[in-house]
C-alpha cells in the first residue's frame, strides 16, 4: 500500500482550535443574556454588570487551561 498523503506538524494546534469553540459560544451566551437582561429591566444592568465580568474570567481562564494543556501533552516533537 502506497502512502498517499502525510501528517507532520503538531496536532496541538488543532485540538486547541477545537477546544476554544466552546469558550467563544460561552462568552457570546454570558454577553447575549446580559444585554436581554438589560434591555428588560434597564436599572439593573449596575447590579448584573460584575456577573457578567465574574463569568468572562472564568469561561476565559478555562481557555487559557485549554491552550497550556495542549502545549503541555503535545507529545515528544520529533
């Protein structure tokens, strides 16, 4: 069997690419209900604001997880 077609390069890079869809739809989702909740009840956006800011930290810090592990178990670069 011939060989066709070869991989080379590290698939680190792929697996963080699909790991950061799932951030981005977080941050959409946390930004899109905070501006339903504010165009529902104006006067509450100082009070939801922090929230809103708590939960972009987070959905970002598991991001930042997502890339360093892909660097960390990338394997031995040959």
């Amino acid at each position: 069997m011939d060989l066709l077609a070869a991989v080379e390069g590290s698939t680190a890079a792929i697996g963080y690419g699909l790991a950061a869809i799932g951030p981005g739809i977080g941050v959409g989702l946390v930004f899109s209900a905070y501006i339903q909740s504010t165009a529902r009840q104006p006067e509450s956006s100082r009070l939801t604001l922090p929230y809103v800011w708590i939960g972009f930290a987070v959905i970002e810090a598991l991001a930042l997880l997502g890339i360093a592990f892909g660097f960390i178990w990338q394997g031995p670069i040959s």
